[in-house]
C-alpha cells in the first residue's frame, strides 16, 4: 500500500527537472558529441551516395575537405590559436578584471548616492 502511495503523490507534483551540468561536464560532453557527429559526417561523406563532385564544386577549399574526409582535422592550428584567444583561458581573466572594474564602479556610485542623501 505505501508504494503505491508514494506513486501516486510523486505523480502529482510532475516530472523531475533534469540535472544542470557543470561547466566540466558540458565541456567533456561537447567534445565527446563534436567527435561523433564529425565521425558521421565523414561516414556519409564516404558513402556511394555521397555526391562529392557536386560538394567540392561549392566549397572553397577543395583539399582541406578531402583531408578532413581522409580524417585530418575539421581546424586548423591557426583557427584554434584564435578561438583560444577570443573564447579561452587568457579570455575569462579579461572578463574577471572587466567585471570586478564593474563592481568597483558599482561601489563608488553607492557611495557618492549615500553621500548625497546625506547632504541633502
């Protein structure tokens, strides 16, 4: 009977929301699921039914597509030094000094605000 019960009520207050990742884990997920999806992609791109006459005519750069079908990189070294520096380490320290600025200037305006009721 107390299962039963207990079915019952946890029905009533709906589905559970799901578990929010941690920046590690959406990290290593984004890895794992870019490297299966690349991986597919190259599969239909290795199939018969794969017209790669008609994709290369479209594409600019003829000779990385075929390395990257072969299974070299999807980047380049140089595409990888720019995304670190725009989106990488050496870039949440800009953002951290940014936003502490942003405090410190927070601070000083509820300063000279409390100044001023005072004065007034």
């Amino acid at each position: 009977c107390f299962p039963l019960g207990r079915r019952v009520q946890s029905s009533k207050l709906g589905p559970t929301p799901p578990r929010l990742l941690s920046e590690e884990e959406y990290r290593v997920q984004g890895e794992v699921e870019t490297q299966k999806a690349l991986a597919e992609l190259r599969n239909v791109c290795r199939s018969p039914e794969f017209s790669a006459w008609s994709t290369v005519s479209r594409i600019q750069s003829p000779k990385r597509f075929a390395d990257f079908v072969g299974g070299a990189s999807h980047v380049t070294p140089n595409e990888v030094s720019a995304h670190e520096r725009e989106y990488g380490l050496a870039r949440l320290g800009i953002d951290e000094q940014l936003f502490e600025e942003d405090e410190d200037d927070d601070d000083e305006e509820e300063e000279e605000n409390v100044y001023d009721s005072f004065a007034g």
